[in-house]
C-alpha cells in the first residue's frame, strides 16, 4: 500500500478510532502517502482489518484508559523509532440530547472520550514528538463546536477541544510541533452507532436545520482524511493552532 515518496514517507503516526469511518480513511491514505501508522480502535472485530498491512500495527485500545494510551504510544517509540504526528479521531457524539434531558453519566462519557482522552494522548505523546524533533497534532472537533446546535456535553467537550489545541500550539510551538483542529460538519460515519443509542427528538429538529441549509454540507470521511494528510505534511509547515472548517459551508449558515 505504501508509495515510494509520499506526503508522509518515513514518519510515524498515531490515529485512534482507526477501524472504521475517519479513521479507517485516514490510516489507509496514510499508509498510501508512505506512513508508518499505529492504528488503535476500542472494537477488536473492526482494527483486525489492520493485521498484516505493511506498515501499521493494529492496537485495541481503550482512549480513556491511561494504560492504553502509554501502550499506543509506546508502541511508536519501540516499533517505529520515533513519533511524528497524532490524529486524535476517536470520538463519540451525546445524541443531541438537549441541558434538561442530559445527566451525569452521558455528560462525563461525552467529555472522558471527546476531550480528557485527546488531552491524554497528547499530554504522552508530545515528549516524544519533541525528542522526535517536532512534528503535528490534528484534532476533530465538529462544527457544532461554534454554532450551539447540539446537546451541550458535545457542544463543550468539542469547544474545549479547541481551546486545548491552540494550548498546544502555543506552548510547543518552539519545540516544533504544530497542532491543529478540523471541525467537520454532516459526516457520512457511523458516529451514532458507537454513541450509545437512539438520537434523541432534539436531533430530529437538527436534521431538518441541517437539511434547509443552502450548501451540500455532507461530506465523506475522505474528507476528513485529505485534511489530516495536509496538516500532517510538510505543506502546512506554517499552520499552528488552526481551525480548519470541512463541513461543506455549514458553519456559514
């Protein structure tokens, strides 16, 4: 799968979520573009898919367990060497549960997955990345991070997404990392699945918003994946603590 000189040829890369939707497109165009990936996804059936590629260790992992973490990116260190780049793509959304409908345990699971496991991951990662010599860090947010029209645990853990990178962006700017944030808006993934149910009516009334919008909003994981490659690659040498709309013109509207 890999090429000889691709966009990414000879760094090591750490994507969660890795067994299906963003991540899934976004190891195998990396894998394309001459990465070394270490692919991690909480569901043993859908990283196996990874076993036996050329270049990717599949890793079951859990992003809220610190032990698993340490593991991922320990990992790219003894296999691989080094650490260049993370994609911290594991997330789930809260089902457009509205304030009053929103308890305790779908708030925390919101913020444990969405926000306090990137903050993990690039809490380990980035001595490493620094000893590698610098390299980038690309978040998924989400649109609604900026517009309020999701339940607000999905709506806070994606805007303090935002606010923890352009932390990092400025603290380890001088170290040579770079770390960024996509914010897709509608995704073709399967986000709903693995966020634990049914949305709720709230998310119907959503939909029909989503719907009215007057630009083709609805983007592929591809999408995403195109615009962690040109984060990740030496072409945004020069972007640090972006945001990065993918969403088709949603968050115009």
């Amino acid at each position: 799968m890999s090429t000889v000189q691709g966009k990414l040829n000879g760094k090591v890369v750490l994507i969660t979520g890795a067994g299906s939707g963003m991540g899934y497109a976004t190891t195998k165009l990396f894998v394309e573009e001459g990465a070394k990936v270490v692919a991690v996804d909480y569901s043993e059936e859908a990283i196996k898919q990874w076993d036996n590629t050329e270049n990717v260790i599949a890793l079951v992992g859990d992003v809220t367990e610190l032990e698993d973490i340490d593991r991922m990116v320990g990992e790219a260190e003894q296999q691989f060497g080094r650490l260049d780049c993370v994609c911290n793509i594991a997330g789930i959304n809260d089902l457009s549960y509205p304030l009053d409908a929103t308890d305790d345990e779908r708030w925390d699971r919101v913020m444990d997955i969405d926000l306090k496991a990137p903050f993990r991951i690039c809490r380990k990662a980035v001595p490493v990345m620094i000893k590698s010599g610098g390299g980038s860090i690309v978040n998924i947010g989400s649109y609604a991070s900026e517009r309020g029209n999701h339940g607000p645990s999905y709506t806070a853990a994606k805007a303090g997404l935002t606010g923890l990178t352009k932390s990092i962006a400025v603290g380890y700017g001088k170290e040579g990392i770079r770390c960024n944030i996509i914010n897709p808006g509608g995704t073709n993934t399967n986000i709903h699945k693995n966020s634990g149910g049914a949305y709720h009516p709230a998310g119907q009334a959503l939909s029909k918003i989503v719907a009215s919008f007057p630009v083709n909003s609805y983007g592929q994981p591809e999408d995403i994946a195109k615009a962690c490659l040109f984060l990740c690659s030496d072409d945004a040498k020069q972007i640090n603590g972006a945001v990065l709309a993918v969403d088709g013109g949603m968050a115009c509207c």
